[in-house]
C-alpha cells in the first residue's frame, strides 16, 4: 500500500518516546513564562527525568498560598454593583479572584513539578510608614488580605501613585501621556530617568498610538524614547514589499494588490527616474481594475478585453505609435474579434511605459507559476530568494540590513526541509511570513535610553517606576472572547486553558504587582464621531471597586483627571487669561503657540466689545494694512494665505509691469452666478468640485453611469445628429448613440455588457424626445443648430465655427492682498446649441424638471455673443430648455430676453468678472434663493429663504461643490442682497419673461 506522511501531535510525541531518547541539558533555566499550556506539564516532566534540574523563574503576584483561589467569574465578569457580590469577593483578594486564574493554574503546575519546593525573592518593599496607595494595594495582593471595608469618606492617601486620565481622543491621550512624562521629569530633579518610564499601548491598537507617539513625543521637547514591538510588515518598509511581492499569487490581481506593490519605493527602485505617480495614473486612466487577462473573465458578464492588466498593458504598448482622442484620432485597434484603444504619450515617456510593461507582465507571470505548481520546499525558498533579488532594491543601509535578514529566513526555510517532498506554495508561503512575523520582535531594546514603548505581550514582568497603560476603553481592554464553535473550552474548561480575555486581565495584574512608585491609567473618553461619552474598561471599574475600601470616593474622584478636547485649552494655559487657577500640565511647542494665538484673539474680542466696534475678518485687515506688513504678520501667525494664493492665480505673468493675466471659462462665470461661494472655492482657494480619490482603493468597474457623463453622452449624439457641419447629421440616433457609446465602453468611462445594455434603451428613448420637443419650440426635425466656440477648448467638442476668446481689459482691480493691478481677462467656451438666424439658444437636459439655474447658460450665450459682437437678429432672443419630457405645442419651457449691444455686454462682464475677482466670496447666494427673494410677491428675508432651500434635497445649487458645508456659512443681508442681485442679475431678471413651465 501507498505510505505516506504521518502526522503527530507534539503531545503525543512526548507521551510515546522514552526518557532515555531525549537529549536534554544537565540544567535548564527557563525565563518569563507567566503560564503555559497544560502540554507543558508533560513536557518539562520529561526535561526534569533527564536533567539534574530545571529552574523556572516567574513572576508570583501572592507569596502566600494562593492555589485554592477561586474565580471571580468563569464566564462572565463580575457585578461591581453588588456589595456581597455574586462571587463573594470580600472573602478572599479581589485582585486575585478577577484577574489571577492564568496565574494560579500555572503555579498549581509548578508546584507539581517541583513538589512544592521554590524560593522567594520579592521586589524592594517600602518602609515607609505611610505607603502610598499603590504599595498598599500591592502589599494586600501579595499578602492575599481579605477585600477592605468601604473606607470612611475622610479616609485619604496623600500621594499619586494610582491616576485615571479620561481624554477625548487617541492623539490627545497620547499628548496627555507626554505631558505627564516631561511634568514628572521636572519634578523628579534627577532622580527618574527615561529608561524608568514605560508607556504600554493595547496590542491591537499599537500601530495606531506608536504613530501619534511619534510625532507627539517630538514635539514634547523630543521625550526620547524607544519602541519595542514595532509591527515589521507594516513599519519595515522592505519586509512590507517582501510580504506584498510573497502574497501576490494568492490575489487575482485586483489594482490594489498589484498597484501597491508595483509602485512601493522598494520596487521602485529598480527604475530610477520613474515617477511612482505616473504609473499610477496611467493604470486609472487605463481603467485596470481586476484581472491578468481577459481568461479570468471567463463566464462573467465582461464579453468585451477590458478591465485587465493585459489589455491595460497592450494599450499602452499602441500608445507608443499610435493616436487617441487628445489629438483628434477616435478609432480603435482591432485585433481578432476585440478593439482596443491605443493610449497616447509622450516619446520621452517611452522607458517608463516599457518599464511598467515588463514589471508587470514578469509580476503576473511569476505568480500564475507559484499558484500552480508543487516544489520542495527548499526549491521553494530558493525561487523566493530569487524573486527577492529581481524585484526589490534597496534604498537605504536600514533595507540593506533587512534584505539580508529576509534572505537568511529564507536560508532557514530551505533547511527545514528534511523530506523534500513536493507541497505548494502556500505552504512555503506560511513559514516565510511566520519567520518574518518574528522580526517585529527583534526591534528595540530594554533598559536603554529613552522611555519604553511596547504592548503587554513583551514586557509584563519589568518593573518600572512609572508605567503608563494606555487604551483602556470600554470593549478595546481586556479583548472580547470570540466564540468559535471549535474551541473544546466552551463545553468543558479544565486548568490551565487560558481565554484572550482572561489573558489580558493577567497581564494587568502582572504589571500593577510590579510597577514601583506610579500607575497611570488612561482611556478615551468621547466618541469620536458623535462626542458622546464612553465608559473605561471594566478593568478600571474592578480596580475602582477596590479602591473604595483604601480612600473615601470623593478622594477616589480627585483621581480621576477628564482632559479637554482642544489641547490649547484655558486649562492648559491659564496664565495667558490672567487666571490664577491651576494649569493641566501642557509642554507641546505647537499646543502653547496655538494658545497663545487663542489668548490674543479673545483679548482682541474684549477691546472690540469694549469700544463698540465690530470684530474685524481676515480679508478687512489684509486690505486695510500695508501689505508688507500683511504678509509679514501673516507668517508669523501661520495663516493660509488666502490673498497671496489668489495672487498666484491671477498673475502669470510675475513681472508688475503688465497686467496680470488670467483666463476664465464660460462655465466659470456661469457656476459665479449659481453659487459665489462655491465658485470662489474652486477658482480662489483651489480646492476641487470632486474630492480626490483614492486610485488604489478603486475595484469595481462603472455599473451605471454618471449624471454628468451621461448628459455630456446624449448631448454629444444629439449634436451630431442635430448640428448644422457635422458628418453624422440626419443619421438615425440609435447608430450614432451606439459608436459614441461602443468608444466610451473601451475608454472604461461607460458599463459594458448586460448593464450597458440596461441604459442604451433609455438612453435613445431620452435621445428621441429631445428631437421631438424641437417640433414643439417650432423647429424642423433634426434641426439644423450651430456650436460656436471661443478661443481653446477644454476638451475635444464639436464646434461649427470657432472665434477668438473674449478679451476684457479690467483696470486697477483691488486684489485681497490689497494691491491694485491691471487684469486681462480672456474667456472661452463653447455656447449651447444655437440657431442664430432665429436667435435661439437651446440647453438639454437629462432630466424631465427645470430649475432656475437651467436658463443661466442661454442667457449667458445671449451676453457672450453680444460681448464677441456676433448678434445676428435684432429682435429678442429665445432661451429654450429641452428635457426629457416630452412636450406640446402649448407647453413651452422658455425665456425671452431683450436684445442687448455689445458695449452693453462687455460692460457687463467687466462688472461681473472684476467682483469674481476681488476677494473670496464666503457668503451664501444660491441662484434660486436670488430668483425666489426678487419675485413680487415674496415676504420672506433673504437669510429665511436660503435656510429653507438648504434644507431642500437638491433644491440649492449651493448644495454642490468644493464646500461640502455651506450651512455654515451666511447669507447676506437683504439690502447687501439687493446690491449684488441688481449688479449681477439685473439684465437676467429685467429682461427674462417665462412663457411656460
């Protein structure tokens, strides 16, 4: 019969060979077990058979006889509430019975095995005669006394050796703990050093406290100190590389997993003079989501080569020599039954194209390998050696260093294999990231400069004089038992099972036995989302309840110190508020700056309600201070600078000699008027409609398609199949709509399959009625209508004729800074689609409803033209807004608009574009508020009616944009709303008359 390998329990190994098969030491010592598992038993019985001795040394929280302790609770915790309490505290140490089961069970084991013989070394013991509140708990564990009575409430300790720190958040917990460190080192005048101060951070929350310890411990006067346990994978950038490249072939190739480790700095630097950046981009552009090729999209919905890295890669290879749609080339490459389309770039971009196209294909390839195949293990370690040494390099000593550390665990790996048989890569995969889990172990040292950082795990016996137990929140310590319908306790515990829970609980009672002079224990207090309050950690509510029996509870509460949100609070600093009371320790450079900052801002608040003046804003100051010293004070203040970034955006142009230069889309002006403040945002401050995205975190392909991309779709078929020189005119909709759409599919902008399927019946539907609502404005089918374009296009568009950009010459515009400089302003666009022998104006909507802000793009057509002096009838224009509606003769959604002379328009923008221009428009003034407070019979405030459009689900077109709270900001006062709407909207509202809606 075929034999194979027989796999064992290491307990049954021990419990079958023979004493005399082991090789053991004459003595064994054995260090920092606090309890082991019952399996040890056997074993160490066995050790002991052999050697002349084996000694253990452990930490003992009870020199009395503490084995026959019963738990607390088995299954639950205790009830602090009862005073008999369910477990019967008060006849036994409380400490003991809540947190010592791990402890008790093992010294039961020790005891067996070394028939009750041990020895006593006990750590250096006050002889004070008034010990402070932590020895006197001590002293009680460790004598196993009898929980205390309720002291009296004048009962008191005179000291702070026990502290609970509530703080609102983990970065200012942790400033809270820096605070207190420099506070005690001062106090200490030499007597305490750094390497005597531990700060213990919850091992599940480590990475996150060890970050903010970073940077908050620098800027403490840069406390030194020393992390322990630092998570290698994620704080070792090399063996983070060396776990993404390792783990590849367990993925199916989504962007994520390939993206983060094509463009780590390890992998990097292989490719010198390529930007992580541009690869990036070109993969988000490329629309690469999940995939090696279009195999692995074998019986899903995906019929058409998208989505892959393949296809991605193939693209890219076409750009090389081939056109897109940036340079006018709309047509894609066939190859066998797919298109594809090539994505063009620069020649000088050519090496990192080909360079990411070998990566990648390499990457993929070696990974499909390892999937698949079965190797010896020590084949196995000497093929990851290899991929090791292809794809990453080193960029500094420190990832030298660990490259040679990985190539050694992978050296230890190969010699593992005693058998040589076959097995798979996952399972050589195993005990690499197992031997590299082991390196975050080997980071930083004990007893060296600099305060210890670390979690439970490592440290538990050391005795510090001040430790710091962080974390200790309700739910975060100690960790909630998973309930795993595999684990045997559940149906039956025995001695010396140890559940997580149980575990942590020792550990704290491990470092409150051996911490010497002070214990702080802090947690977060608020929640920090809605700021409602959070609970400590039963633990501190256990240690709370026993507390009690030492000092009365109103001394008990002075132990508890609830620190504020902000850390330059008045608490912190109130010297600066001329306050006598008694300052929260606060030694952060940036923390006392922002106080004082504060401090001067309230002083500045007082004289100005003092002299009955209104408190100035930062725009009033910079224009009413020279601007030297605007920019001066400014620096030192630290401020954004508003006003010199919008310098920056007016002035190409740096000489002062000419004007300063900007140009404006007619967009721009449009989104002006819809909402000032939005618009100011984007042009002013910078900052983008459309937050930035996270391009790693992409995974799934378009599943429908935007609003804003859908309507540029339909409007671009509907003017090939309306406008007046395109080559698609009259042509049926339906075939236009299916090439426009077949070329967005391959770009990845639309859904392909059975979900563009889905949209191309609405689509056309939608297309349909718009060419049927022209009948009802009184057009022949099909048009024709005209787009006419000024100066440069934002993007490929159709355009029937194109002319020069407007030029407006604005002079002396006082600039935020305060400056006054010459402004040329060039506008472009293109318009709507027009109809200039009937002076008509047409916008389309994707949507069956009209809202006031629809009619601004015609009426702005009406004013652009006028301002180019390409007014062709002189009767009154016709704004027209076509939806998807369809609609009658009779039911016309219109605005006619008087005519107006090109002096007149060019008046006009000068007005509107220099007070676009002037300063940040931080106020609210939605189009539809304007539109609604100028009708005749509104008797409502300005301020009333943008409250209620505010609260309008979509009703407010301040509801989008950069400025994701406009509620936060005022609208004008009527009369202030009055001036704008007159100087703005006065032709708009003078000459518009709705004939139906």
């Amino acid at each position: 019969a075929e034999r194979g390998l027989r796999y064992v329990r290491i307990s049954e190994v021990f419990g079958q060979l023979a004493p005399s098969a082991l090789i053991v030491p004459e003595h064994t010592h054995v260090f920092g077990l606090s309890y082991v598992a019952p399996l040890f038993e056997t074993i160490f019985a066995q050790f002991k058979r052999r050697a002349e001795g084996i000694y253990f040394y452990t930490l003992n929280p009870c020199e009395a006889f503490w084995e026959d302790v019963r738990p607390g609770a088995e299954d639950e915790d205790v009830v602090l509430e009862s005073t008999t309490g369910l477990f019967d505290l008060e006849l036994d140490t409380p400490a003991l019975r809540l947190w010592g089961r791990p402890g008790r069970d093992n010294t039961r084991m020790l005891n067996r095995l070394s028939e009750t013989v041990y020895e006593t070394s006990l750590f250096e013991v006050s002889d004070s005669e008034q010990p402070t509140l932590l020895q006197a708990l001590q002293a009680d564990i460790r004598e196993r006394a009898p929980k205390r009575s309720r002291a009296a409430a004048d009962a008191r300790f005179d000291d702070e050796s026990i502290r609970f720190l509530a703080c609102p958040s983990v970065q200012r917990e942790v400033e809270v703990v820096a605070n207190e460190i420099w506070s005690l080192m001062e106090q200490s005048k030499g007597s305490l050093r750094f390497n005597d101060i531990a700060v213990i951070v919850n091992h599940a929350q480590r990475e996150v406290y060890q970050t903010h310890i970073r940077s908050v411990f620098k800027d403490t006067h840069d406390i030194a100190h020393n992390i322990i346990d630092i998570a290698s994978a994620s704080q070792n950038r090399l063996v983070e590389a060396a776990d993404l490249l390792f783990s590849l072939p367990f993925g199916d190739f989504r962007r994520r997993e390939l993206l983060k480790l094509i463009t780590h700095p390890n992998v990097m630097a292989n490719f010198p003079g390529v930007e992580a950046e541009q690869w990036l981009g070109w993969c988000h552009e490329l629309h690469i989501l999940h995939g090696a090729d279009h195999a692995d999209h074998d019986h899903t919905y995906i019929k058409a080569d998208l989505l892959n890295w393949k296809q991605g890669m193939r693209r890219l290879v076409l750009g090389a020599f081939m056109s897109d749609h940036r340079s006018g080339e709309d047509r894609a490459f066939l190859s066998a039954d797919q298109a594809y389309l090539p994505y063009e770039y620069s020649h000088t971009e050519l090496g990192a194209s080909s360079s990411l196209v070998l990566l990648v294909q390499s990457l993929i390839a070696d990974a499909r390998f390892c999937k698949s195949e079965r190797l010896p293990l020590r084949q196995w370690a000497r093929l990851m050696g290899a991929m090791l040494t292809t794809y990453l390099d080193t960029v500094d000593e420190g990832d030298a260093r660990e490259l040679m550390r990985c190539h050694q665990i992978l050296t230890t790996v190969a010699d593992n294999d005693l058998s040589g048989a076959a097995v798979s890569y996952r399972v050589a995969y195993e005990f690499v990231r197992e031997a590299l889990d082991v390196l975050e172990t080997q980071r930083g040292q004990y007893l060296v400069d600099g305060v210890v950082v670390t979690s439970f795990l490592p440290m538990r016996p050391i005795p510090f004089k001040v430790v710091f137990v962080t974390g200790m929140g309700e739910g975060k310590f100690p960790i909630a038992d998973r309930q795993n319908p595999l684990d045997l306790r559940l149906a039956e515990w025995r001695e010396g099972d140890v559940r997580g829970r149980e575990q942590d609980k020792y550990m704290f009672l491990e470092t409150l036995i051996s911490t010497r002079e002070r214990m702080y224990l802090s947690w977060v207090s608020r929640d920090n989302r809605t700021g409602d309050p959070l609970e400590p950690s039963s633990v501190v509510k256990e240690l709370n309840y026993m507390l009690e029996g030492y000092e009365g509870s109103e001394h008990l509460r002075r132990r508890l110190e609830e620190h504020p949100l902000r850390r330059h609070d008045r608490a912190y600093f109130p010297a600066l508020y001329a306050d006598a009371t008694r300052a929260l320790p606060a030694y952060g450079r940036e923390a006392r700056r922002e106080a004082k900052l504060c401090a001067l801002r309230a002083d500045l608040l007082s004289f100005c309600k003092a002299q009955g003046v209104e408190f100035p804003q930062a725009d009033e100051l910079a224009r009413s201070i020279d601007p030297g010293l605007w920019q001066t004070l400014s620096e030192r203040l630290g401020l954004i600078g508003r006003s010199e970034q919008t310098i920056r955006v007016l002035d190409d142009d740096e000489s002062e000699r000419g004007p300063a230069r900007i140009s404006l889309g007619f967009w721009q002006v449009r989104r002006f008027l819809e909402c000032p403040l939005q618009a100011s945002a984007n042009l002013v401050v910078g900052l983008r409609d459309i937050e930035e995205e996270d391009l790693f975190a992409i995974e799934n392909e378009v599943f429908e398609t935007g609003s804003w991309p859908q309507t540029l779709l339909l409007r671009d078929v509907f003017l090939r199949h309306v406008a007046a020189h395109s080559p698609r005119r009259g042509q049926p909709l339906s075939q236009i709509y299916d090439e426009r759409a077949r070329y967005l599919e391959l770009q990845g902008v639309l859904p392909t399959g059975l979900f563009q399927s889905a949209e191309r019946h609405r689509h056309v539907e939608m297309l349909e009625t718009w060419v049927k609502n022209m009948q009802a404005f009184g057009f022949a089918p099909g048009g024709p209508l005209e787009i006419l374009r000024f100066g440069r296009a934002a993007e490929q568009v159709i355009a029937d004729e194109i002319y020069d950009s407007i030029i407006l010459e604005l002079p002396q515009i006082r600039l935020p800074s305060g400056a006054r400089r010459d402004v040329r302003v060039e506008l472009f666009g293109e318009s709507q689609a027009l109809n200039l022998e009937r002076d008509v104006s047409m916008t389309m909507l994707a949507r069956d409803d009209v809202r006031p802000r629809d009619f601004l793009a015609g009426y702005l057509d009406h004013v652009f033209l006028a301002a180019a002096g390409r007014q062709v009838a002189s009767g009154p224009r016709r704004v027209l807004v076509n939806t998807t509606k369809a609609m009658s003769a009779d039911v016309r959604f219109t605005r006619r608009l008087a005519p107006i002379s090109t002096a007149q328009a060019r008046a006009y923008l000068g007005r509107l574009v220099t007070e676009m221009l002037s300063g940040v428009h931080d106020y609210l003034m939605p189009i539809e508020a304007v539109v609604a407070f100028s009708a005749l019979d509104n008797r409502q405030s300005f301020g009333q009616i943008t409250a209620q459009l505010l609260g309008q689900a979509g009703g407010c077109s301040s509801l989008y944009g950069p400025v994701r709270h406009p509620e936060h900001f005022l609208a004008p006062g009527d009369e202030l709303a009055r001036t704008m709407i007159r100087s703005r909207f006065g032709p708009f509202l003078a000459m518009a008359e709705q004939v139906g809606a």
